[in-house]
C-alpha cells in the first residue's frame, strides 16, 4: 500500500521509533481558514455567484469574479452591484467580463487575477446557463451552448487554475452541478447532461489533482431562488416546494455557505464528492 504524504512527511523528522504525531487543526480556527486567501468565481455577479462573492468576502476573503452579458438581463449592472457590495465589506475585489467558453480569455483572467489579488486559491465554477427544449426539437446550438459554458467554461477554468494551485500545492475547487444531473425534468437533455459530464469532471480532476494537495467538489443544488429559476414554469417551482421534504425552495446562500466550507479546511479530507443541497428534493 502506498503511504501518505503525511505518514511520509511525518516519518522524515520523527527519528526512528518515535511515535507519529499528526498534526490536527484546531476546531475553533477552521471557520476562518478562508480568511485571507483568495476566490475566483465564475459567474459571480449574479444568483449564487454573487451570494457566494458574499459570504467569502464576509469572511475576509479578496474575491475575483467574472460574468457574461446574458441576453435580457443587465448582467453588467449587477456585476457593478455585486463588486461595490464586496468593496463594502473591506476586502479586495476584481471583476472583468470575461467568457468562460474561451480558453485565452479565461487564461488572461487568471494572470488578471494574480497580479492584482496576489494569488488564487479558491475556484467556484458556477458560471452555467439553460437553454432548454424538447429533446427531438433541441437544436445542435442549444445543445453545444449549454456544454460548452456548463462543462468546458469549468474545465477551462481548472486548467488555467491548475498550474499556480500545483505549484504551491494548495487549492480548493468547487463545481456547480444540479440535482438534475441525477433526477431530470423534462426538456433539459443538453443541462442534465452537462451537469452529470461536470461531477465526472469533478471526480477526474480529484484524482488528478490530489496528489498537488488540491480537493475537487462539487454541490448539487435543487432549486433555488434566482433570476434562472424565472425561466421555469410556475408549476415546476410549486411542485418542487411541495416536494421537498424541507417544504421549501432553497435561498442561493443555502448554497453559498457549503461551497464556502468545501473551501474550508473543516473540508480538508473531502474530495471527488458531490454534496446534494435540496431539501430533500431527491428524496421524494
Ligand atoms: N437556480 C437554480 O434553481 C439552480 C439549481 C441548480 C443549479 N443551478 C446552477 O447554479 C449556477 C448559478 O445559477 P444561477 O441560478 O445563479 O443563475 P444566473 O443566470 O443568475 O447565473 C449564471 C451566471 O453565469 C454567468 N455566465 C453565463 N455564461 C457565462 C460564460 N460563458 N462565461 C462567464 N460567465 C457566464 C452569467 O453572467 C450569470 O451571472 C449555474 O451553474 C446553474 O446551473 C441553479
């Protein structure tokens, strides 16, 4: 069997025949272990990703997100009010346009990122969109839109994210999948299947990147309370209320606060998982 890093680690300064102590971190000081460090979140400047912005900058962390106009939506605007809401609360922030789809841009963004927060060692990718239809009237573009921003926008962001978290073998990423990767409604081929592609992803990167001491997760809200759900049939978010055994429908910072304690390191020894937040939607 493979030894541990620790075990070998441990092993390298306790003489021989001493007893292995591990070094344990101490409960009350793993709350504020994200103080300090710096997020990237993708998508941020709305929904979940402006409530994670928030509860990361509330516990002291400098925060980088990016957005993308959305056709009807003034993503823009609420990029300008999410930014100015981090600034409120004294921490660092960084904010730019920036395409996840585009494998320069996203790499531009990270050195972007660097510069002005002096590192990374979070990254929520939770930039994801819908573009939902009957499976036999889906078109091949509504199709490769909703893979290319759910699945390769968040491997883009891994990759460039990979090489600065290995080199100073630490990170924590996180991805936004959904409880439809497991249980879809109807008309959402192109969503479910980019969310289940994501937890495959999640799985793979942890695997791959463990070894550089960097835990892969992903959280896999049910329906939660943001401009995307709008897009839903009423009867779809009546019927999710009622389902779930919590009797409600989630708040983004629901969400917000498990990804911010995957970036914790009360979270230390967790990676490759999915943690399912909805209420017991799954249940049902
Ligand atoms: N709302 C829900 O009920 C629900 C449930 C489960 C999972 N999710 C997931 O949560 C995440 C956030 O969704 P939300 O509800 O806050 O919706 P939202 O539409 O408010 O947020 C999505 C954000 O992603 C950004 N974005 C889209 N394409 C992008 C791209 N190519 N590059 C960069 N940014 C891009 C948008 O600018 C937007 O700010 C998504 O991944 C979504 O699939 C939402």
């Amino acid at each position: 069997m493979t030894p541990t890093a620790w075990t070998l680690a441990a092993r390298e300064v306790a003489p021989a025949g001493a007893a292995v102590v591990e070094e344990r971190p101490e409960a009350r000081r793993l709350a504020e272990t994200v103080q300090g460090r710096v997020a990237v979140v993708t998508g941020g400047a709305t929904g979940l990703g402006r409530a994670t912005c928030m509860e990361f900058a509330q516990r002291g962390t400098a925060v980088a997100f990016n957005y993308l106009d959305l056709p009807g939506r003034d993503v823009a605007a609420q990029a300008l009010l999410t930014e100015t809401a981090i600034r409120a609360l004294g921490v660092p922030v960084y904010c730019a346009r920036c395409d996840v789809r585009r494998r320069q841009d996203v790499e531009q963004f990270v050195v972007a990122v660097r510069e002005r927060l002096g590192g990374v060692h979070f990254l929520v990718n939770n930039a994801g969109v819908t573009h939902d239809g009957a499976l036999w009237r889906l078109t091949p573009e509504a199709w490769q839109e909703v893979l290319d921003t759910n699945v390769t926008g968040a491997f883009n962001c891994i990759q460039g994210v990979a090489q600065p978290m290995r080199a100073q073998r630490f990170g924590k990423i996180v991805n936004v999948a959904s409880h439809q990767a497991f249980r879809p409604g109807f008309g959402i081929s192109n969503y479910a299947a980019s969310k289940a592609a994501l937890i495959g992803l999640t799985k793979s990167a942890a695997v791959d990147l463990g070894p550089s001491n960097i835990n892969v997760n992903a959280v896999a809200p049910g329906f939660m309370k943001t401009e995307l759900l709008t897009t839903l049939p009423r009867e779809v978010l009546e019927r999710a209320e009622h389902e779930s055994v919590l009797g409600r429908v989630a708040e983004p910072e629901d969400i917000a606060r498990v990804i911010v304690f995957l970036c914790s390191d009360a979270a230390r020894h967790i990676t490759g998982q999915v943690i399912v937040v909805d209420g017991g939607l799954t249940l049902a």
